[in-house]
C-alpha cells in the first residue's frame, strides 16, 4: 500500500472509531468520511462495505486491547494491574457489545473472525491472573474462566437494576454512556469479592 492509501485508511479508522464512539455502530459512512476529511470513495475504495468498516474498528480495538493487556501482565504491581484490567474490561463492555451485535446483524462471524486476538486476549489475562494470585492480591480459587464470566456479569448488570435509572440522568449530565454507574458498582463489588483489600 502507497504511503498516501496508508494514510488515509489510517485515517479512515481513527474518524470512524470517533464516529462509531459518538453515535454508536449504526452512524452513517458518510459521517466517518467527513470525520476523516476525505471523500466516501475514497472510503468504499478502503472499506467495500460499512461492514468492512466496522469490521476494521473493531479489530483495531481487539489488537489495541491486547498490547494493552500485554503490558498489564508485565506491570510491577499485579494486583494493580488486575484491578485495572477488570475495570477497563467492564467499563469498555457497552461499545463492544454494540460492535459485535452490528456485526452479527451483518453476518459476520464474529467467533472465528477475531480468534487470534482473542487467544492473544486470554493468554495475557491468564498472566495477569496468575501474578496477582501469586502475591496474594487475587483469591487462588479463581480461574481465567471465572474472571472472564464476573467481566460478563458486572458488564450486564445495568440491565438489571433500577437503580441505575437514576444514575442515567446523572450520566446525560456528564456525557457518560447510560449504565456506566451501574457497570462501575458491579464492578467494584465483584472485586471485592476477588481482590484482598490494601
């Protein structure tokens, strides 16, 4: 790819990642192209489908969170980095599940089309995991699967809970997505559970 193409898809992904982020998955490509200060030819000449498109975002956002649960597995303080990882996971959730839903609506097969990530994903939870079990931070009973599950649930659980209908009209205040004091108490709940206080 020309340096000039490399750009401009660059480009594209970032413009449509604010797009995508502002407006949810189902935004117009017209609105990324703007975004990205091109034309929307020169976007379908990246991204044939507005599938292609989010299909690329969100692949940049696996990846991304990848290297960063890599470095998390490196970190000098494990039970801190733990605790990140739980947080981070749970609070990006909202954004991750509309991903996946638009691209299953589209027919994309969303388990085997990121599978390498996702193994990339697991395998450096499963460090962060073990570190922080090593130095006491985590409870040794928990395993990578129950971590995974815990994410899941504190991630659905402002599905479930009239409190967080007041926390939403807070949340319209400050530009916070809908549900993310409620994901953020669950969260926190459930690592009190699994963390040893400091």
């Amino acid at each position: 790819m020309r340096a000039d193409a490399r750009r401009n898809r660059e480009r594209l992904l970032d413009a449509a990642e604010k797009v995508f982020a502002a407006r949810g998955p189902a935004a117009a490509t017209e609105e990324v192209a703007k975004e990205a200060g091109v034309g929307v030819g020169t976007l379908f000449r990246h991204f044939p489908t507005k599938e292609a498109l989010l299909e690329a975002v969100f692949q940049a956002r696996m990846d991304a969170g990848a290297a960063r649960m890599e470095e998390l597995a490196d970190a000098a303080d494990p039970g801190a980095a733990f605790r990140e990882m739980f947080l981070r996971n749970v609070e990006e959730s909202r954004s991750k599940i509309a991903y996946i839903n638009a691209l299953a609506t589209a027919g994309v097969d969303v388990d085997g089309s990121f599978e390498d990530t996702k193994k990339r994903l697991r395998a450096a939870l499963g460090v962060v995991l073990e570190r922080a079990q090593e130095t006491g931070d985590v409870r040794p009973d928990v395993t990578a699967a129950d971590v995974i599950a815990l994410m899941v649930g504190a991630a659905r659980a402002a599905e479930h809970t009239d409190a967080d209908a007041a926390a939403d009209v807070a949340t319209e205040r400050d530009g916070t997505a809908p549900g993310t004091a409620a994901r953020a108490h669950a969260a926190e709940v459930v690592l009190d559970g699994l963390t040893r206080r400091r």
